[in-house]
C-alpha cells in the first residue's frame, strides 16, 4: 500500500501566518508604549516582561506558517512504517505502529485534532531536544495525548484520514508475523 500524504491548507496557513505577524506587531507596540510611557503599576511591569515574550512567541508562529506557505512540506503521511506528524511545530516526526495505543479525535481549544496515544506516555517528550521537548512537556500538561494533529489545518477530510489510517494499519498488521503484532485501537471518529 502506497503512503497517504497530507499537506497543510495552504490558504489556513496564510491566514495564520498573517495573524501572528499582527499579534508581533501588537505586542511589540504595547511594549513600547509601556516603556515610553514609564510604567510604573505592578499591571503595567507585569506587561511590560510579558509582552516581548508573547511577541518571541508571535514571532516563531510567523515563521512556522509562512515557511510551511513557502516550503509545502507534508503534515501527516500515513506509512506502512506508522504515522508521520509535522503538522506542527512541535510535531513528533514518525510514531511507529508499534508505539501507537489508541487514536481519537479531541478537541483542544475548541478546535478538532486527531490524538495519537503512545503506551510510553514520555516516548515523544524523551525523543525531542531542547525548546520542542520544553513545548511538549508542556503541551502533555494541556492534553493526555503524545501527538495532537490539527484536523481544520490539514488538507483532507476526517474520513479519508481515518479510512487511510485504518487501512494502512491493516496492511502492516497482516504483513507482521504473529508475535511482532500489536494491539491497537480506533476510536470512531464522531
């Protein structure tokens, strides 16, 4: 079976690229604005260390989005080897069938993403380095999930993910010998 690559909405990720740069923009013009005009309440420090930090953050959104508008890189590909995640900046690259519990969709910010459950709650924190592992640490706080794929951001509908999923799934567990074949689970996708 031939691998199922999804690319990220192109036009999605335009949108996103443009609202980062704006919330840069914000950020960086309340900062200024607190630090000419002499800040001098605890409300006004606070947002004065704040906001280059949430600029910083803008700022690395705009990157991610405008490079993957610029450089169209798969998001997901569905292997025989597992499932492959770049959707995201903090994406855990391939998780093998074999790391792979259970598979749900959740919602998180009120917003649909397909939810990759390892039996190793740590396997993807303890593969990333430095600023991804710091992000999945704290994206494991938010979510019981490993790996948590936008779905509004992917260019293929939730059925022919799951179909695709299903179907690869198959054919590498029918192609294993017996002893090498996990136990897995689909949760339905409504």
């Amino acid at each position: 079976m031939e691998e199922f690559v999804v690319y990220p909405k192109k036009k999605r990720m335009v949108v996103l690229a443009l609202f980062s740069t704006i919330f840069v923009f914000l950020c960086g013009g309340i900062f200024l604005l607190l630090l000419g005009g002499g800040a001098t309440g605890v409300l006004e420090n606070l947002l004065l260390v704040l906001m280059p930090v949430c600029a910083a953050f803008f700022a690395i959104g705009t990157y991610f989005f405008t490079k993957s508008v610029i450089k169209r890189k798969p998001a997901v590909i569905v292997s025989k080897e597992g499932i492959t995640d770049k959707s995201t900046m903090i994406g855990p690259g391939l998780i093998k069938w074999q790391e792979i519990e259970k598979i749900d969709v959740v919602s998180i910010g009120g917003q649909p993403h397909l939810a990759i459950f390892t039996y190793d709650p740590d396997a993807i924190r303890d593969r990333s380095t430095g600023l991804v592992k710091v992000l999945n640490s704290l994206n494991k706080g938010l979510v019981s999930a490993q790996a948590n794929i936008p779905l509004n951001n992917l260019d293929c509908s939730i059925d022919d993910l799951f179909k695709n999923i299903n179907d690869q799934w198959e054919t590498t567990m029918n192609s294993m010998e017996p002893e090498e074949v996990v136990s897995w689970t689909m949760v339905d996708k409504e």
